[in-house]
C-alpha cells in the first residue's frame, strides 16, 4: 500500500506528539511524583468522633510556621469553623467525611479535594498572601449544600 507523502508525515507527527505525550506522563508520575497517592488511610465513619486524630479537631502549630489542621465534614458543616494562620504558613488540612462525600475547595489556592467517607484526605498549601480565603464544598452533599462554608483568614 503506497501512502501520500502527507500522509506519511501526518502519521509520524501523530506517532510522536502519542508517544511525546506518554514520556512527559511517566515523567511526571514518577521522577516527579505527581501521581495519584497510592496508599489509602481509612477509618470507621461511624465512629470518626472517637478516632484520633478527628476526636478533637483544630489547628495546631508543628513547627516553624507549620500548622495542621484536622478537620471533619458533615451535613453542610466544616469542624472547625473558620481558621486563623499566620502569613507564610504552610498548611496541612488532615480530613475526613462523617456522613457523605463532601468536596473542599479553597478559592484563589490551587487547593481541591473530595473527601469520602471513613477516608482520609490529607493535602497541603502555603498561604503567602494576606487575606480571607473562602472554604467551599465543591460536591453536592444534600438541601443545604449551598450554606457549606467557612473562612481561613490569613494575617
């Protein structure tokens, strides 16, 4: 079968931006780690109250402005309420579902996490410009979903 001379080079571009594509993936998945968390923390979500860390959730101070903040979803509720961080902090949000699947959002910050039931959620974010970030849950979790939010004020 003899094929165009267009053809051909169509069918080499095509070939290489498929397998361009496939090395920049792997790359990035592996000498970069920014594949999908492969280890799965969970829990009893009938019994999230009595499991630490999320017996008492907060904020606490770890380090030099490190800070964590275990935090627990339900019925258009994040616990706790709205959260106070130095500027330049780093952030790691510790989370759990006690009823549905709720979703976390912090606008204007590349932070975006769903949070499962009896799973936990664990991401991180530096706060290096002063202000109120807005808490939203990103997935419907029932009638109320629209009052779900909270503030994170950086000072």
């Amino acid at each position: 079968m003899k094929l165009h001379r267009f053809e051909e080079v169509w069918l080499i571009f095509a070939v290489i931006i498929i397998v361009g594509s496939m090395v920049i993936t792997g790359y990035q998945a592996f000498a970069q780690e920014m594949g999908p968390p492969s280890h799965k923390e969970t829990i009893d979500p009938q019994k999230v109250d009595q499991t630490a860390p999320f017996d008492s959730p907060g904020v606490f101070e770890t380090g030099d402005n490190a800070y964590e903040v275990v935090m627990t979803l339900e019925a258009f509720n994040f616990n706790p309420g709205d959260i106070e961080v130095p500027v330049g902090s780093t952030v790691e949000f510790i989370m759990t579902s006690k009823d549905v699947i709720h979703g976390m959002q912090i606008i204007d910050t590349n932070v975006n996490a769903m949070i499962i039931p009896g799973h936990i959620q664990t991401i991180s974010q530096t706060f290096n410009e002063p202000g109120e970030y807005l808490i939203l849950c990103n997935e419907y979790c029932g009638t109320g979903h629209q009052l779900m939010s909270t503030t994170i004020t950086v000072k």
